[in-house]
C-alpha cells in the first residue's frame, strides 16, 4: 500500500499573490495616464479574468492538479503585458491579443503532445514546414536592424524563426527518441544543419546561437558522452570564428563588447543608456512609466529587462530570473518520471532554450554577454515570441505525467522506455505500487 506525499507547491495562494501584484500593477498603470483609459482598464482586468477562467477550467472539468507552469506563465505575461501598457495603449492591445494566441496554442498543443503515435507521424511534415517557412522568410523578407527575419502578411509582421524553435525541438525530440529502435539521427542532423544555415543567410545569429544550444542540449540527453559533446562545441567555435572573420556585422558587435563606454553615442548607445537607467531603479525602482529607457530604441523589446531594472526594481528582476532557474527544476523533476524519451528530451531542450534565450538577452544588456538582439521570453513585446514562449511551455508541461490524468498506457504504443508497471494517471486509493 502506498500514500503518496502531495508536491509542496500550492498552485492557489500563489496564484492569489500573483493577482494581487498584478491588480497593483494596473492600477499604478491606468493611474499615470493623463486621461484614464477604460480600453486598458477592460485590457488588465480581462486578462485577470482569463487566468482563473483557465485555471479553474484545468481543474475542475480536465482535472489537472499540479498548475505550476501555467502560474509562472501567467506571471512573466503579465509583467510583459504591465510593461507594454506603460508605454503605448496600442502596444499593449496587441500584446494581449499575443498572450491570448498564445494560450490558445499552449492548450493545442498539449492536445496534440498527449498521443506518441501522432507526434511520431507529425514529425517528417512538420520538419518540412519548418524548411519550407525559411525558405519563405529569405524569399519574402526585408532587411529590418541589419537582419532578414521578419515577414509581414497581411499588415501583421511575423518573425518565422521564433515558431521554427518550435518545430526544431518537436522534431529533434521525436528523432532522438526513434533512436531507441532505430539507431540513425542522420536526418535530424541534416534538418538541424539547414535550419542554422537559413539563421546564418537570415544574419539572425542570436537565434543561431540559440539553435545550436538547443541541439547540444538534446544530442547530450541521447548519448551522455562528454567527449561527443566537446567536438560539437569545438566544431561550433570553429565556425563561429569564420563567421565573426567573414562577417562583419558579427565582429563590429563583437567589438563592441566590453567597450561600450568607448562609444556612448554610437553603437554602446542602447546598452550604455540600459545600464545608467537601471542603476537608478534601486531595490525598488522609480515606478511604472517614470522611467527614462522607454523612450530609446528597441526599449520593450531587446532592452526590456533593463524597463525592469529602472522602473520595477532589483528585486522583481531577481524574480524574473529566479522564475527561469524554477523552471529549469521544475524540468529536471518532471523528467525523470515522464513516461517516454520524447517527453523528457523535449522538456530539457524547451527549458534549457528558454532558460538560454533570456540569459542572452539579461546578460546582453548588460554587456556580461556579447548584445545579440533575442528577446526576454514572455517580457519582450512581441507576438511571434510570445506564441514560441508559451509552445515550449507546452513541451515542458507535457512531459509531467498528471498532465493527462484521463490518460492510460493502454491507448499509448509500445515504447522501450515503458516499464512493466509504469502508472500514467491518477492513483486510485489503495493501489500497490
């Protein structure tokens, strides 16, 4: 007989916190505006509203128990939303819209993650799609900051290389776990090789550098070997050396690394003015909308973080950060009892590139980190990331088994990694382990 010991984390008092900060958030927001807006009063307290519709809805009719991830996206959303709200009425309209396409696509996801044999059938069409949306974005694309990675459909820009993050770690996932039978990763390295060669013809090389995380990340899990891990990291730098002696965007922001303050008004002015502003913040910081650096370039997006240092303060910059190291455990514990390789491949390759992503983009702005341009997943403005940020969510959450507790092993295929008494699903009372 077994009593298992409930998770300490208790989804509800924490979600009340994380209202009430945002209720103090809105109104600091709608109070600073010379003429009160009641399009972003309905904005702020929808967005409140769809939170515990979701939350409530999870748990009562699908009968998720563990909402830990979906609080924490709730909570780096709304900071991101808070943000945008401070600055424009028309930014925050959309970036709501963006949080909402987003849900829409985390809970499609989970929908389409719950079945094995599906993923392993979606897996050639979807890394077709994701070669054929670059070739799109080279053909269509215009130079935008130096780079070729937005395309505009309809009066709606979309950044194609945020939702390929995407279809790189679902393909890469079900590849690696196909290993278990059928010993050939070929494909999927020749998928991952053409998807940074598009990045590298795009000049998006944040996002490169991103990719290829990703991919050590994942090629670690399947193998293990430290000394396979070491040539593809010594491959990297290799290459990473041609670029920067080939290209020269590459060096001039390599150059300017370390040496902002030479050249204050010039190409150190963005990270130069994110780290005076920021200093300013304090513990506590200057408020929401008094600060300065909203009104430099790229302020709610690159720079977001350095917003967050000014006018929100040290302290919930330290718990954006800390969010990101929880989901990275939350990750690590759900993945040693998920019950198949892709889950758990899938749930460190989502985590870890999220967890990279934003330290490209804190540690940039900076200057800890060479400036690359990458967003602060779910804080940047941004629909493309936003839709991307709550995908990986989705990878990470599939992986924990109470996710599907209607789910039995029975409807699932056989898999290697499934031991004879693995248990998906809830417990009944009374059953032996």
């Amino acid at each position: 007989m077994t009593n298992e010991k409930p998770r300490t984390f208790k989804w509800f008092p924490v979600m009340v916190l994380v209202s009430i900060f945002q209720a103090i958030c809105s109104l600091t927001v709608l109070t600073k505006t010379n003429e009160f807006s009641y399009t972003l009063m309905l904005l702020l307290v929808g967005y409140m509203a769809v939170e515990w519709i979701y939350l409530f809805t999870a748990r009562i009719f699908f009968g998720l128990r563990h909402l830990e991830i979906e609080v924490l996206g709730f909570f780096l959303s709304g900071i991101g939303l808070t943000v945008c709200a401070s600055v424009s009425e028309d930014y925050a309209l959309k970036q709501g819209g963006a949080i909402l396409l987003g849900l829409i696509v985390y809970i499609a996801m989970l929908a389409v993650l719950r079945r094995t044999d599906i993923v392993s059938k979606l897996r050639t069409p979807i890394a077709i799609c994701a070669i054929a949306l670059l070739i799109l974005n080279l053909a269509l694309a215009k130079t935008k900051n130096g780079t070729l990675n937005w395309i505009t459909v309809a009066g709606v820009s979309i950044q194609p290389s945020e939702i390929v993050k995407l279809a790189f770690i679902f393909v890469g996932a079900a590849s690696l776990e196909k290993l278990q039978r059928t010993r050939s990763i070929t494909k999927y390295i020749i998928f991952a090789v053409v998807c940074v060669g598009f990045l590298f013809l795009m000049r998006d090389f944040g996002t490169a550098l991103i990719f290829f995380f990703t991919f050590v990340v994942m090629a670690f899990m399947r193998s293990g070997d430290v000394r396979t891990i070491a040539l593809v990291c010594a491959g990297a730098v290799l290459g990473a050396v041609m670029v920067i002696y080939f290209k020269s965007t590459v060096a001039a922001r390599f150059a300017t690394y370390r040496h902002i303050w030479d050249d204050m008004y010039g190409k150190g002015m963005q990270q130069t003015r994110a780290l005076i502003y920021s200093a300013s913040g304090g513990l506590f910081g200057l408020g929401i909308g008094n600060g300065k650096l909203k009104n430099t370039f790229a302020a709610t997006t690159d720079l977001v973080f350095g917003m967050i240092c000014e006018e929100w303060g040290l302290i919930i910059a330290l718990m954006i950060m800390l969010s990101f190291a929880f989901l990275v455990l939350y990750c690590v514990k759900t993945a040693r009892s998920t019950r198949s390789a892709f889950y758990a491949i899938a749930a460190c390759a989502a985590s870890g590139m999220l967890l990279f992503q934003a330290s490209l983009n804190i540690f940039g702005v900076t200057d800890l980190l060479p400036f690359t341009g990458v967003t602060l997943p779910f804080i940047s403005r941004g629909g493309s990331s936003m839709l991307c940020s709550w995908g990986l969510f989705a990878f990470i959450k599939s992986a924990d088994i109470s996710t599907y507790p209607k789910l039995t092993k029975t409807i699932l295929p056989d898999h290697p990694l499934y031991a004879d008494d693995i248990f998906i699903g809830k417990r009944r009372r009374g059953t032996a382990k």
